[in-house]
C-alpha cells in the first residue's frame, strides 16, 4: 500500500481512484465495512482504492482544550486501514489554514486535481470545507461538476450506530468487552516500558511501567486481564492495573502489567525495560481499591491473578477455535 503524507506525495499521473474520507480514529468495524466496500468498487472499476484520513484530530485545531482523546496513533490507523486492501492512504495535515479552504477549493485540490477520483464514497452526515459548509448535496453538486459519482454509504451497526465515540464511552466505563465488539478486536495502548517505584515487584508482582506518552486511549481506572506484546511479538498473559493506586500516596495514574505464568526459565532473566510493547485489555476485573496496608492488597493481587488466568485462558481457547 502506498502511503502519502500530504498531497504534495501524491505522485503526477496518479488515478484514477475510488476515495472515501474521515477521521477512522480506532478504525472500528463500521469503518472497515466502508473501506473494504471501497475496495470492492475500485476493483470493479479498475481504479486504485484511496482513504484520506486527517492529523491532527480536527477537534484538537479548533477545541484543543476538549478534543476527545484518540483512540490509536497515527501509525496504527494507517496499518489497520492498510489491512482492508487499500491501494493508499492520504493522510492530510490539519491546520487552521487548511480548514479555511472552501468545499470546492479542497475538493477539486484533493479528490480532482491529485486523485483524479471517478467516484467518492461519504455517509450521509458528510462534512467538510471552511467552517463545514460543505455537506452531501454540495458533494453531490460537485461531483456533477467535476465528473465523479458520489456513493452515500448508510451506517453500520444494529442496536446503535458504531462510532468512535462509542468505543470511547465504553473505554470511559471500562467496558473493554464492548469496545472490543465495536473495534472488531481488543483495545491496544503501545509504549516503551519505564522503570517505575518498583512497589509491584516489592510486593511480589513486578510490573511493566508504560511511558506517559503512549499512545492509545486509556480506559477507566481498574484491574483487567489482559496481554502484553513485547519486541519479539510474544504474547503473554497479564494483570493490567489502570490508575494511580490509591493504597499509597503520592502515585500519578499510569498503566502497567503483571505478566503472570512466565517459564521458569525466563523469570530471573525478564526483563522488558526499554522495549516498545503493546497491551491488549480483554475483560475488565475490578475497579480500584484502597485497601488497608501491603498485605491486603496482596492477597487480593493474587486473586486477581487467578481471575485474569481464567479469563485469558478462554480468550486464547476463543482464538485457537
């Protein structure tokens, strides 16, 4: 797949193309519905399958003091996006002085003069252009004047609609099960792994530390089952703990995991310090607890050690079916 950081990447002569647009923060299973549609069609007509998605968020330009949180990294999107059979990615930089573009001056300069679209596929609630003026029937409008079709897509779901915004409720509630059904696969967060106060392994549970900055949304405070991917792409079963652990004082919220039932073998030499890695949250266990000293926390570490086995070890019988 090709990938095109801005149009100016886009080499001359490209086309033509069948394009969609938007935001795919998570890239969840409505828009993987869309992109492989697209697919289909550019197939059928001969043409490259094009999705232009957007960094920043456009939220975090025009509301950057209440932008909702992204749910992947950049990268992430872009390979998950890969992974339907797209011909190429756009990604355009959103600025202020990109947002002033008018409906038409962005749709001829993207989807005409670089695309060289010959159908453009939006649902029906499509904005864009200086200040969203821009909805379907000028799409429509415009499509009649430059020559492409335009294809309105309807929404995906049952009960409700999936959205991004959906998944971050969900995130927000610590139902990773349900945005897991909306994602088509497990809520991620990827990081380098930091050392920290080294209070898990003090009390027998030593803890990979994820670096501030790592990407993905976090979810609501609390103990889940999970796994955790390091460099090598093992997959090892994990207590993921979310919050600032309100045993001790002083402790700032961060994410870390308990790999539990290492080898023998491995747990002198483990060490995962410095490695980028990726925790999966399948199944949330418990909220978090202040308890009254080390020991009573203890004692209940261990029962979420056997709680997350359980769960993680039908997550992979689930997986190996």
């Amino acid at each position: 797949m090709q990938y095109f950081n801005g149009i100016s990447d886009v080499p001359t002569g490209f086309g033509p193309s069948v394009v969609t647009l938007g935001n795919f923060d998570g890239v969840h299973r409505g828009h993987q519905e869309v992109l492989r549609n697209l697919v289909s069609d550019a197939r059928k007509r001969g043409a490259k399958a094009v999705a232009i998605t957007f960094d920043p968020h456009p939220a975090k330009v025009h509301r950057p003091d209440s932008a909702p949180g992204q749910i992947m990294s950049l990268a992430d999107r872009v390979a998950t996006m890969a992974a339907t059979g797209l011909d190429a990615v756009l990604v355009l930089h959103y600025t202020l002085d990109f947002a002033q573009q008018s409906a038409e001056e962005f749709v001829q300069s993207t989807f005409v003069d670089a695309l060289k679209a010959t159908s453009v596929v939006v649902g029906h609630d499509v904005r864009f252009g200086r200040g969203n003026s821009g909805d379907l029937a000028t799409m429509q409008q415009l499509g009649t004047k430059f020559g492409f079709d335009v294809e309105v897509i309807g929404e995906f779901g049952t009960e409700r609609r999936c959205s991004s915004t959906w998944v971050r409720e969900a995130l927000d509630h610590g139902d990773v099960r349900t945005a897991a059904e909306v994602l088509g696969r497990a809520h991620h967060m990827r990081g380098t792994v930091v050392h920290g106060a080294a209070r898990g392994r003090e009390l027998g549970f030593p803890t990979a530390n994820l670096a501030p900055d790592s990407s993905g949304y976090i979810p609501a405070d609390g103990i889940y089952a999970g796994w955790l991917l390091d460099e090598a792409a093992t997959r090892w079963p994990a207590a993921i703990s979310v919050g600032s652990n309100p045993t001790f004082e002083g402790v700032s919220r961060q994410v870390e995991a308990h790999v539990i039932d290492r080898p023998e073998e491995a747990v002198e030499d483990f060490n995962l310090y410095g490695q980028s890695v990726t925790v999966e949250f399948v199944e949330h266990l418990r909220g978090m607890v202040a308890y009254t000293g080390p020991e009573a926390l203890i004692e209940q570490m261990c029962k979420d050690v056997v709680q997350a086995r359980e769960v993680l070890q039908a997550d992979e019988a689930l997986r190996s079916a």
